[in-house]
C-alpha cells in the first residue's frame, strides 16, 4: 500500500497538471478571444429576392473577403417564431447560437480576412446578438425595385396557401418585434397586402437598426446600381476591400437560381405596374391610418 507521503505526492503531480493545463486553456481561450475580435464582419439588411445572393458573390470576390450566403444555422422556424411571438429581449439567450457558429467560422479563417453574410434573417432574428457581441460590424441595406420583389414574392406563393415553406423564414408584417404597425390582422389580408406589409416592415426594420446602431457604418446600395461596375467600385473603396479579376467576371451576372421554381408556383402573369398599383393602394391605407410607411427609402422608384 501507498504510505501518507507517497499520496500527497501524487496529487500534488496531478494538482500541478491542472494547474497548468488551467492556465493553457486560459492562455489559449485569450489568443482564441483576440482572434475572433479583430475579424471584421459584414452583414446585409434585406427583404428576401432583393439580390443578396448575387451580393454575396461579388463581395466573396474582393482579396479580403469569406462570402456566406445564408449558412448554417440560418435562424429560420423557431428563431422566427420567437421574434413574431415575442420581444428580442425574451428570446435573446437563445438566439445567440448564432454568434457560437460565427465564432468558430472566424477561428479557421486567416487573420487577415472578413467574414461576410448576406442573410435576410439578419434583420429579423440576430442582429442584436451579433452587434452586441462582435465590435468590427459593417451592414450593408440592400434594396431592389420594390415591384418587382412583390412580383416575385406572388409569383413564388409567399404568404398563400401554394407555398407552404414560407413561413419558416417570412416574419408576420404583425409580428411584436415589427418596427411599424400593419394595417390590418394576418388573418383579414390577403397575399398581396401581407407581402406589401411585410416589405415595408423591413424597410422600418432597416431603419430602426440605424438609430438604434448608430456606432455602426450601414452603406445603402440598389441591386440595379451593381450592374455598373463603377457602382461596385465605389461600394467596394466604402467597404475598404480590393476588387480582384475575379470582380470584374462576376459583376452583372445574374443570380437567379429559382427561375424554374417561380414559373412552376405562379398561377397567373403579373405585371409590374399592377404591382405598383397595389403597393401605392397599401401605403394609402397606411396614411389614413396615420401609420407612418418609410416612402422616402423604399425602392419604389426606377433605378436610372
């Protein structure tokens, strides 16, 4: 049998190992920390079919920049469900799985590169866990002619009955964390006004997150305008990143990889003007609600 002092012995051996192997993962959780922190990030604000698929390309494209475009997690179903159903606060502990599948993305990337994602969830279920846990955040507003993403909203069976996917990731123009107030209940609209309300919800959304960021650089942009390669340039010289050769392939090639699909679910030929008409129709709705819609931002102009 082992005498006293041969005991004390050994766990004074083992005692000193968990020590040191303390201080290692100290040491290393440290180095780990200031990694993570001196990446910078790039996000989007967008509505859905405004082109950040396409944006994610081209930004992936600049000698500085990991390109992601909605990566896992994505923060659908129940993260959406959390943010229609209740307040941010209520919901934020969980949310920020996020921010963990982040960290250790940022962790396998060289030091000298930014991560970027484009995410139509951003501004719906974790921009303020990311900004609050990351401090080198830029967002980028992305905005399409609003027609025609209300054309392809319709067209794809977005809030109907002939799409049955698009309430995993679509939030109610009614949800508690709406950043204005809709002109009606769910349940009285129909496919074309909760579509409407729910692209102005995040236009309001895109709005709040800039007076209540203001720490944080957002850069506006029009889908149409990255046709113009002059226009990348210029968003390029604002993100301060370098466009490559591989920039100048990539611009004005379109992204569109649900053509099939939107032909296969639209039942019927819409027009851009009659889409027009009914996003005129809802805003006036709103007016005579006193429900202040954000006209002077929303797309709904032409780019020239």
């Amino acid at each position: 049998m082992k005498n006293i002092k041969d005991i004390a012995k050994q766990n004074s051996f083992f005692s000193k190992i968990r020590s040191k192997t303390r201080i290692v993962q100290k040491v290393q959780h440290f180095i780990n920390s200031n990694k993570i922190l001196n990446h910078q990030l790039i996000f989007c604000i967008n509505s859905g079919r405004s082109g950040s698929n396409y944006l994610s390309e081209l930004l992936g494209t600049a000698e500085e920049v990991i390109s992601y475009h909605e990566p896992k997690p994505s923060m659908t179903h129940q993260y959406l469900k959390m943010i229609n159903t209740s307040n941010y606060t209520t919901s934020f502990s969980k949310r920020k799985l996020k921010n963990a599948a982040i960290k250790d993305t940022l962790l396998q990337l060289p030091d000298d590169k930014i991560y970027c994602e484009t995410n139509h969830m951003f501004i719906k279920t974790f921009f303020d866990v990311v900004v609050q846990e990351f401090p080198k955040v830029k967002v980028i507003i992305m905005r399409r002619y609003l027609p025609k993403v209300l054309k392809s909203f319709i067209e794809l069976g977005y809030f109907s009955e002939r799409n049955r996917h698009w309430k995993f990731w679509m939030s109610s123009p009614n949800a508690v964390t709406a950043a204005i107030p809709c002109i009606d209940v769910d349940r009285n609209l129909d496919q074309w006004d909760l579509s409407i309300a729910y692209l102005i919800d995040i236009e309001a959304r895109a709005k709040r997150f800039q007076q209540e960021y203001p720490e944080i650089n957002t850069y506006e942009v029009r889908l149409e305008a990255l046709n113009n390669f002059t226009n990348v340039e210029s968003l390029f010289e604002q993100l301060n990143i370098t466009s490559t050769d591989e920039t100048k392939k990539m611009f004005g090639q379109k992204i569109n990889q649900r053509k099939n699909k939107k032909k296969y679910i639209s039942e019927q030929d819409i027009s851009l003007s009659y889409c027009q008409e009914r996003i005129e129709n809802y805003i006036e709705k709103a007016h005579n609600l006193n429900i202040p819609v954000p006209v002077n931002t929303l797309a709904l102009d032409h780019y020239i």
